[in-house]
C-alpha cells in the first residue's frame, strides 16, 4: 500500500510541478533570449548525458578507434543528421554497439 501510495503522491506532484509552469507561463510574456535559450535546453540536456558514455566508457577517457561505444554514437550522428529519423538512428546505433562489443574483446 505504501508503494502505491507513494507512486501516486509522486504523479501528483510531477503534474503540479508542470502545470503550475504552463499556467505561469500563460499569464507571463517571455523574452525572446530566453525563449531561444528554453529551446535549446532538450539537445544541451542530451549532449550532457550521452558524451561521457561515449567518451568515457569505464570513467577513463577513451578517443581511440578500440572504443566502440564511440564509432557507435558517431554512426548514430552521421545517421541522424542525413536522414532525420529518431528510430533510425537509435536502432542503427543500439546494432552497431551490440555488432562491435561482440568483435572486439
């Protein structure tokens, strides 16, 4: 009972936290430096947790051909920008990670 106690306290304040920014936001002009800033938030969010995966597999800094998770996220990239397809480019990515892990010791 706890448990879902506590699941559904969190839901509450997961949706009071984000309307109450829809409604202050509707009531509130934003300036357009901030506005640009706000839209560029999701890809900075993005960077800030994948690089270091792929960069730093195992908490060392690894730029080097040996590491997979590298040539994987730069596949990815490479997809991603050509054809502008999230699935694509995840998928693509998740296989050649799985492809070289099992090529290289």
């Amino acid at each position: 009972m706890t448990f879902w106690l506590t699941i559904i306290g969190m839901g509450i304040v997961t949706y009071a936290t984000r309307l109450s920014f829809v409604l202050l936001l509707g009531q509130v002009e934003i300036p357009p430096v901030v506005r640009r800033a706000l839209r560029l938030t999701p890809s900075a969010v993005f960077a800030a947790i994948i690089f270091p995966e792929l960069l730093q597999p195992g908490g060392t800094l690894d730029v080097s051909v040996g590491n997979p998770r590298l040539l994987a996220g730069v596949l990815a990239g490479l997809v991603a920008w050509r054809t502008q397809n999230v699935l694509l480019t995840v998928g693509v990515g998740m296989a050649t990670l799985w492809i070289l892990q099992m090529l290289m010791p």
